[in-house]
C-alpha cells in the first residue's frame, strides 16, 4: 500500500491478519524498515515482543500474537513523516510487515508492503524580490514580500 505525505503527517496504514484453520495459532508479526523513520504498531492485541535495531541499521519490531480459528486480528502500522531537511521532496519510507504461523510456519506466511511517499516539505525561509514598475517611461523598485506557508 502506498501514501503520500508532507513532512510532519501521521501516516497510518491498516492490516488484517486472517485464521482460516481449524486451530488456533500463534502468529509472529515482523516489521522491518530501512528507511530510519520511527514507527509504532497500534491496536495489535495479545502482542508480546520487543523492537530492536539491527546492524545495518534498520529498525525491526517482532510481536507474537495468537488468533482464534476462523477470526482475524487488525492493526495499524503508523509513522510521522520526518521533518525535512531529514527527508526531501520524493523520499520513500519503506515498511515490510512479514506475518508467519508458528504452528505451520512452511504454510502460512503473509507479506505487507507500506510505502510513504514524501509529496512536499516545508519551505526553510524567505524570499525577497524587488518589484520593478514602470509609469509613464520612468521605472521605480519597491520590494514585495513573498512568505513561506
């Protein structure tokens, strides 16, 4: 799933894992980043597990969480978009969601990709131009102020 974003956005992304077994399952919820951005994993019942940092410097979250037969269990993956100058106009933050059964790990597997596109970022001053005139072939300057949103 992809969204855009400006700098400071909340930006929230929805995912529902599904138990069609007859068992219950434990299932292991992996969310990976590379892109630095923090992130936060809401609403992710049951969920047991720690984040942790990796050696390439990616940000990794691993929940557990168990589901009933045939039910399904939703959560939010959520970010703020990073101030700029940290991110510029067309920068990604990329987030892989890998959802794998621990009672059958070589048959269930789920694969969520969020991706955040950063659509603007704030402007970092001002702008003064002059603004030249002219009336009746004489010119004359006066400055107009332009000011960042």
């Amino acid at each position: 799933m992809a969204k855009a974003g400006l700098s400071g956005d909340v930006i929230t992304f929805t995912h529902v894992i599904t138990n069609t077994g007859v068992r219950s399952d434990q299932v292991l919820v992996d969310v990976r980043t590379s892109s630095g951005w923090t992130f936060e994993l809401l609403d992710l019942p049951g969920a047991s597990g720690e984040g942790s940092m990796v050696a390439d410097g990616s940000s990794v979250v691993t929940r557990t969480i168990e589901i009933e037969p045939q039910s399904q269990v939703s959560f939010v993956l959520s970010t703020t978009v990073p101030p700029s100058p940290t991110v510029q106009l067309g920068d990604e933050g990329t987030f892989v969601i890998v959802a794998t059964s621990q009672t059958a790990p070589q048959w269930e597997h789920a694969m969520f990709r969020d991706l955040v596109w950063v659509a603007e970022t704030a402007p970092t001053g001002r702008l003064y131009l002059p603004v030249v005139t002219r009336q009746g072939g004489a010119s004359t300057a006066s400055t107009a102020r332009r000011s960042s949103r």
